[in-house]
C-alpha cells in the first residue's frame, strides 16, 4: 500500500493538470500499475492533493514527578550547578550524605528515583532553571586581522602536553550581561603540561592593559615560558606581543577562528577558576578591578618550593639557556601544581614546604550542603549572593 500511495502522489499533480484524453492515459497507466478500480484510482488521485492535518502524538506521562525534579535541582545548586554528567556522577554519594544530615528529606522512592535519573533528562529538566541563572554576555573577541598571516595557527591536537612551558592565554570579561561602557577582564593564563594557573585583571581590553598583565603574568611562572597560544582577538593579534614574543625567542601560535576546543585547557580554567570564583557580575569601578581577579590564596612557601623543585634538575638561571634540563616528564611533575595553585576562598590552603598533601576523598563526616550556603570572600566583599548557588535545604 505504501508504494501505491507514493506512486499515485507522483502522478497526481500531472493528472490534475492533463485535459480528458491525457487524463485517461494516466488513469490507465495507475490502474495497471496498483490493480485498482478506475473509480478508486480516480477517487486516489483527487486525494493525493488534499493537505491533511498531521496530529501530534499524545505526550508520554513523565516518569519523574515533581518532588524528584525538586530534590535534583537542590543537589544540581548544591554542587555549583553542573552539567548533567557531573551531576549524574555525583549523585550516588551526594544523595546519601544529603539525607544523613537532613538537608535533603525524601522518601526511600524517591531517593531511587533520583539516583536512576538519566544525564540527559537531568540537562532537559534543568534547562529552565539554567537560564535563570547570573547574567552571561556575550563574546568580546573581535578579530585582528592585520598580523594573521604572521601567527601560525596550532590546533588542540598538536600540543605537546608532556612539556612544561606552552601556555594558552585567553580574556574573560565581566561585563554582567551589559556590554556597553568600559569593565574590566580577567586575564587568564594557563600551562597546558602542569595546569598552573595564573590570572591577572586588566580595566579594559586595551593593548597596554593586556600587555602589562601578561608580562607580569609569565614573569610569575615556576618554569621558563616556551611558547604562548591565544585566540584571533585584537588585544592578543598585534605588534607588540609579536615583537615581545621574537625578543624572548617564544612561540607565538594562535586558534582557528570559532573554535574554543583548540584552547580547551584555558577554556576550563576559566570556568573552574575565574567564573566559579568571580562569577558573572559586573566590574566597571576601580575598587572593583581587583575583585575580578580571583584572590585564591596560593600559598608562598608551595610556589617557592614548586619553583626549587623546578629549578633543581638543570641548576642554572631561571631563563631559558638551560632549558632542555628544566622540562620534566608527565610523570615527574607528581605535584601538579595548578591543581593546588588555585582553589576556591574558605577552603583549605595548598600544602606548603614539608607538608603533605592530602589524598581526595569524600569526607562523608561533612555536610555539603552547609558548606554551600556559606558565601565565599568575593560575595562577602562585593554583597553579592546567588540564591542558585547558595540553596537552603529542601523538603
């Protein structure tokens, strides 16, 4: 029957369009075709040129009722408000913890219901509460396009990740979902072998700003800087950081244009460290310049002992004649120091000269919920508290 219907919708509109002896002819050729009667063909012939309303499919019942979506959305703010593969990878121990202390009261069902619940539906669920979330403007890279042709392009797969040295530099601005007048930016700078972390704020993205920043930035680095990779932005694409990076002998590379992955390391870096810390607020003043960058409180006595460490294979200056002595393998650098170097305000220090640094763990004995309703230094100066962030408990 479906190859009939599809044969006679193929013929239909030359049929209405024929005179009586090319009709006939047509209503011949389908009769022979389908084995219909000539009074059912013509019948499917006229038919085959009505519209008809197609109804849509009655909606499936959801199999997650509100009270579950109500303890997810708790747990998604609890945890800072994750994709739905963190979230769903961190239910099975947050969930428990949640009830021991009682800031998350559900039955037994429930809770099966909420430990069952798929990655996907959680972003689908979400979406609506994602949205109304803190103000995010949009991108304020704009292309410089005279010094292009003179930047190699270095795509994501060509890192050599095993060599402390090249790093991804990117400006995260802060804006709070108004772009008009002048804010300020934190610049974002990033080892791609070891992850350390260093960030300063500029009050605009002009050249001399961003320039200053990022030679204050690499001068504070525990190892030599070899090579610097950036996006297409005309704060990073000019002449002065070009000649910069000629004197110093470092390889200058920047992206593809609209493609975030080939800086993916600074790209995460600046949500775990900058917008987790700073969030999405606006920072137009002078007093407020230096809140936009993160003051994580990296302890003295690790950088100084990071930067020994650094030093103590080759034993010569901090520059790059030695150089080929001061790059360690993946495995030897066990400390990774950009994982300690940048940690949220009110947690505990990195461990300094001697100390031990504690293995993760889940530390069932805490109360996760607690922990997120008490707001961080940059909230404490500013006065500002997102409720999402910062939920109360939950029944």
């Amino acid at each position: 029957m479906s190859e009939r219907r599809a044969v006679t919708k193929a013929i239909a509109t030359r049929y209405a369009r024929s005179d009586r002896a090319a009709k006939k002819q047509v209503l011949d050729e389908l009769c022979a075709t389908t084995g219909w009667h000539r009074d059912h063909a013509r019948k499917a012939l006229r038919l085959a040129l009505v519209l008809r309303p197609v109804r849509p499919p009655a909606p499936r019942s959801p199999l997650y009722g509100e009270a579950v979506i109500e303890a997810l959305r708790f747990c998604w703010a609890v945890q800072g408000t994750p994709c739905g593969r963190l979230l769903a990878a961190a239910l099975p121990d947050l969930v428990p913890r949640l009830r021991r202390f009682k800031e998350l009261q559900i039955d037994d069902a429930t809770a099966a219901q909420l430990l069952r619940i798929a990655p996907a539906t959680i972003d689908r669920r979400l979406k609506a509460d994602r949205v109304k979330l803190d103000p995010r403007g949009r991108s304020h890279t704009k292309p410089g396009t005279l010094l292009k042709d003179s930047i190699p392009m270095r795509t994501w797969a060509e890192w050599d990740d095993a060599v402390p040295g090249f790093v991804e530099i990117d400006l995260v601005g802060h804006e709070g979902g108004n772009s008009r007048g002048e804010f300020c930016f934190t610049l974002d700078i990033t080892d791609i072998a070891t992850g350390w972390t260093e960030t300063r704020s500029v009050r605009n993205k002009a050249q001399k700003w961003v320039f200053a920043a990022i030679k204050d930035a690499t001068a504070a680095f525990p190892f030599p800087i070899l090579g610097i990779d950036s996006d297409n932005g005309s704060e990073f694409i000019n002449w002065e950081l070009l000649t910069w990076c000629k004197q110093e002998n470092l390889t200058f590379t920047r992206s593809r244009s609209g493609n975030k992955n080939d800086g993916a390391h600074v790209e995460q870096k600046n949500w775990h460290i900058v917008r987790q810390t700073v969030g999405y607020h606006r920072y137009d003043t002078a007093g407020r310049a230096g809140l936009a960058e993160p003051d994580l409180g990296a302890s003295a006595a690790a950088d100084e002992s990071f930067r020994a460490a650094a030093k103590a294979p080759g034993e010569g200056p901090d520059r790059r004649e030695n150089q080929q002595d001061l790059r360690p393998t993946r495995n030897s650098v066990s400390t990774r120091p950009g994982r300690y170097r940048h940690r949220l305000p009110g947690r505990a220090g990195t461990a300094a000269a001697g100390e031990q640094t504690p293995e993760p763990c889940s530390h069932p004995a805490s109360d996760p919920g607690t922990k997120r309703r008490t707001p961080g230094a940059d909230q404490r100066e500013t006065g500002h508290q997102s409720p999402a962030r910062y939920p109360g408990k939950t029944k």
